[in-house]
C-alpha cells in the first residue's frame, strides 16, 4: 500500500496580503483598516478569482494518491490500523477541537450532569481517544490477541461512533 496526500493548499487573500506588511513594522490598527477597504476592492476579487481556479485545478487544493496492492487486502484491518494509529496519537496530542460526547461512552468517572460542560466534554473526549488509540496498538502490536479483547472492541465501537468527529 502506498499512501501519498499532500497537504492542503493555503488560501491567499486579502488577509494574508495585509498581514505581509506585519513583517515591515506596520502597526495593526492600520492593518485592520487596510484589510477593510481591500476586502470592497477588485483586488479581493481577483485574489478569490486565482483561487478558485487553483481549487479546479488542484483537486480543492490537495494531491491524493492511493495504491492497493492484492497483499494488502489480507488482513486490512491490520494494515489500516497503521496509518489510523499515529494519525489518533497525533490528534490527541493536538490542539484540538472537543466534539459533543455522551455520557453512556464513558465510565462513571467521566460522567456529568451538564453534558454540556467543557471540562466534562474535554475529559470524556480524552478518554475517547485514549481507548480508541488502545485499540489500534492492540491490533498493530498484538493482532490475533486483539480479537478477543472487550476494551479493543469497545475502542473500535467508539472509533465508528465518533468516526465523523475526528477533526481538530
């Protein structure tokens, strides 16, 4: 399997032209009035012109390139577990984003009464990863053992359940 997808491409508008002066001692105040009347422009425009058509030609801005070689299909749930694990470490190392989580996916510990606290989502959340990141080492490093382990199918429950919430 040979995975390539490159990163996204970086937006250049109006904003980031003004923010260019930063470098040369331009105070912000006076930035921010520039921005203001740059964004009513043709300028603005054209820069949003040049990007769109970049986004055609670029695929939306990223190079994705997959190959699927026949091995990879034995035991792809193996070979997957490859590219999600360092991909969920690197998330929860992140400064990330903290999706809505229910109470029923955690212990009691994590529980509150407000599902709507900050704290009581962050710590849920973390726990989250951590028994989804449990999981896919239990698969990398142990395949056959993961099989019949209840935290690794709970981990996997979790990573379907809160798959779409994967972002930061």
């Amino acid at each position: 399997m040979k995975v390539y997808i490159s990163n996204y491409k970086r937006f250049f508008g109006s904003y980031q032209l003004v923010e260019l002066l930063r470098f040369v001692g331009v105070p912000e105040r006076f930035r921010e009035k520039l921005f203001d009347y740059l964004s009513e422009t043709w300028i603005h425009s054209f820069l949003e012109w040049i990007d769109n058509k970049g986004h055609k030609r670029l695929q939306k801005g990223r190079k994705v390139r997959v190959k699927i070689d026949e091995e990879d299909l034995f035991s792809l749930d193996h070979t997957l577990s490859f590219i999600i694990l360092p991909a969920l470490i690197k998330l929860k190392e992140s400064d990330k984003g903290i999706p809505y989580t229910k109470n029923e996916d955690v212990p009691e510990e994590f529980r509150t009464n407000d599902e709507t606290s900050f704290n009581g989502m962050e710590k849920r959340w973390d726990y989250i990863l951590g028994e989804m990141i449990y999981s896919f080492e239990q698969i990398v490093h142990f395949p056959d053992r993961a099989y019949s382990d209840e935290r690794v199918k709970n981990g996997l429950i979790l990573f379907g359940k809160y798959y779409r919430s994967l972002w930061t």
